[in-house]
C-alpha cells in the first residue's frame, strides 16, 4: 500500500504543476487508481459558504451530471462543516444526501467525504472510494486532499472557470476588486487561529479585513468606507493597500492610521472617510496593541463570556485629515481568549419588523457556538446565514466578523500533520 500511495500521491504533485483545473477529475481518477482510490468527485464551496460545486464535467454512477449539493442537507456537507472524514451510506450511493456509515474500520470497498483544506482554509470536499477503511487508509485520503487542495488554490487565481464555479449570481464591480484583494478567510499556526466573514458576498460596498504574520508578530485590521457604492469600495481598497504598504515599512498603528487618513483625503477631497480597527498581537506573550479610528470597539470573549469592551477613546475616521491624537491602547490576552472584530452591519442587521440584530444576540452567538464545539469558521459562516435570515436575505449594509483566537505555544502543541484540521479544533476551556 506504501508503494502505491507514494505512487498516487508523487503522479498527482508532478501533473498539478501543468494540468488544467478543469482536468483535475481526471488526473484525480487517473493517480488514485495506483493506490487503489476510485471514482473521485471534486467539489468546490460558493462564495457564500451555502452550496458545494462540482467541477465541471463529472458524472455519479449512473452517468448523470453531479448537481450542486447543499452544505447544511448533506453528507458532503457534513464533511465540509465538521472538518473531518465522513463515510458514505455505501459505495456508489448518490451524493445528495442519505446517512453516513458507522465510523471505524471496515473491509471491502467504501465511499468516504473528506474536507479539502488549504491550511485551515475550507476549499470545498473530496468524495472517493477506498478499499476498506483502516486507519493507513483515512491517513492516505487526507493527504491525498490535501494535495489535490493545494493544486487547485495554485490554480484558482488563474481561473476564470473556478472564478464563475463558486459564483450564483453575477458580482457587481466594488466586490470583484474587494475579494481579489482580502486575505484568504481562514488561517491557522501554533498560536493562533482566524476566521473571517464578510456579506454581501456579491454587492460589497465599503468593508474590508486583513491580517498578516510578520514573525511574531500578526497584524490585524478592519475596515468600514461610507457609502454603499463604488466609491465606498474604492475607499476600502485604498485603505486596505495603504495600511498594507505602511505597515512592511515598518510604520506604526499611528502611522499607518495617518497614512490612511492622508491618501483617502487626498483621493476625494475629504468627502469620504472610512473607519478601522489597527492591531498588532504579539503571538509569544498575548499582547494586543490597537488603535481604534472612529470604529465600533473590539471585544474579548473568555470561558463562555464577554470579559471585555476596548472602548478606549476612539481617533476620527481616516479621510477627514483631522490627525490621531490618542496613543495606541494595549491589552494582555489570556490563552484561549476569542478578540472579536467586527462592523456595524453585523449588530445593526434590522428584520422587516425594525428588530436590530444587536451586541448581546451578536456575541451570544459566538459564545453558543463555541459551546457547542464548531470551529472559528463554522461559527462564522454559520453567523452569516443567521444574519441573513434575520433580514430575510437582504441585507441593508456590510456585515464583516474578524475573530482571532490567541493559544500560548505551551498550551498548544500544533496541528496533528497528518491532518491540519485539528488546528481548527476548539481548545478545552
């Protein structure tokens, strides 16, 4: 078996580099059957987090086109939600629905759903049949989605095919140059954990987020540009590339705050500004640094509540060219503690009944969640959802979540290698 996975695996690292994203089924189907893995379907998530995609060009057992399959209804779904390997009800079964088989070795061929993950990044799902379900199988099935994940992000920024695969319905401009700029909505190291959100998935006006790691260090950032229209996604597009720029010049929060201010001023005359949250969190000790430029506070939650509200005094929204006057805030995070950023369309979401979303049912959600064992990113995307049901799927303004989760090295050993999901397993409070 060790041959022939090393065969599957190499075939499949040495064709990724040049084969099409639209041949990928193929190549899958082609590599796996070295190892013994056969009839592979590839699914991608939309945008939204709602439906899993096929590929083009793929086919179940009785020769009709694989359909889009609901992430909440579903099997596959239940594999992408959970992060983890979920047996199929039989081999060749339909892969719209049914119930998974017992979990545990068993003998003779078998259909199993596997999360595709790049890092922590959910990518969409991997269904194949295996021959048996021993544990140097399920290694064997990770790793070979774990590969074919890291192929198909190689390919997707180059392909108009994936671009059109996760999209329901067409993208207005504002958002098409949003999302070709935001940082991929989940990462994962030994320190910490982030997820992000943000909605209208296809309508995004003036919000944005962004985080980076500089050694030990991990930059953080949300936006919020007025205005619900092109030029709201302008604005948060020279902010988001301004803070970027000043920050690997090693500027300060001030700084770049100033610099943000000074370029969105000079860009419309000070007839737009945008607000935002800068922060530094220092990953070896907790040290969260953050200068808060006319936006909502962040918060902290810990074992199951809200222990903090970083309402230090807030500087004016950048674009106005009125200056920073207020220091940079600090604040010492415990292992374990959630720092929530977010906009004001998430807690002014408002139902047809004029009822407001809200802090307390906002971060009530959170902390539910968590409860009940999600991960950062089933969390939020299961937020998102909520929202939009309470505004009955039409949102009246951006809504963006930024959560981070700091764990002190020595209470966190790392994700298992074998499988990078655990690194999105929430720690024991």
């Amino acid at each position: 078996m060790t041959d022939q996975a090393e065969q599957m695996l190499g075939g499949l690292a040495l064709a990724g580099h040049t084969v099409p994203f639209e041949d990928m089924p193929r190549k899958v189907a082609e590599c796996g059957a070295r190892a013994g893995f056969f009839h592979p379907w590839i699914y991608v998530a939309d945008l939204q987090e709602q439906l899993l995609v096929p590929l083009p060009g793929q086919h179940d057992g009785s020769g009709q086109e694989l359909l889009p399959l609901g992430i909440d209804t579903t099997v596959a779904g239940r594999a992408f939600r959970s992060v983890e390997l979920v047996p199929a009800a039989a081999p060749q079964d339909p892969a719209s629905g049914g119930t998974p088989a017992a979990a545990g070795p068993q003998r003779g061929p078998q259909r199993v759903w596997v999360p595709l993950l790049d890092g922590t990044e959910r990518i969409g799902v991997l269904a194949i049949t295996v021959p048996g379900l021993n544990e140097a199988t399920q290694l064997r099935v990770r790793q070979l989605a774990a590969l074919l994940a890291v192929i198909l992000v190689s390919k997707r920024q180059a392909s108009d095919t994936y671009a059109r695969l996760v999209r329901t319905r067409p993208m207005e401009l504002s958002a098409e140059v949003l999302w070709s700029l935001l940082p991929q909505r989940a990462f994962a190291n030994e320190r910490v954990v982030i997820s992000a959100a943000l909605e209208p998935a296809y309508v995004v006006g003036g919000d944005a987020f962004d985080y980076a790691v500089a050694g030990d260090t991990l930059h953080l950032a949300i936006f919020d540009a007025m205005g619900h229209d092109t030029a709201a996604g302008l604005t948060a597009t020279l902010a988001l590339a301004a803070y970027r720029n000043h920050r690997r010049r090693d500027a300060d929060l001030v700084e770049a705050g100033e610099a943000i201010d000074a370029v969105i001023a000079e860009q419309f005359g000070q007839m737009r500004y945008a607000t935002a949250i800068l922060a530094t969190l220092d990953m070896r000790t907790g040290r969260l640094t953050w200068a808060n430029r006319g936006h909502h506070p962040p918060l902290i939650i810990r074992r199951g509540r809200v222990v903090a509200v970083l309402d230090a005094p807030p500087d004016p929204p950048m674009g106005f060219n009125l200056g920073a006057h207020q220091p940079p805030a600090g604040y010492q995070l415990e292992p374990g503690d959630r720092l929530l950023l977010y906009s004001d369309g998430i807690i002014e979401a408002q139902s047809p009944d004029g009822q407001l979303f809200g802090l307390d049912r906002f971060t009530d959600f959170i902390i539910r969640r968590e409860a009940d064992g999600l991960s950062a990113p089933e969390t939020l995307r299961r937020l998102i959802q909520t929202i939009l049901d309470h505004q009955h799927g039409r949102l009246q303004d951006d809504a963006t979540v930024l959560l981070v989760e700091w764990r002190a090295q020595q209470h966190f050993a790392g994700p298992d290698p074998a499988n990078p999901a655990s690194a999105l397993a929430p720690r024991p409070r």
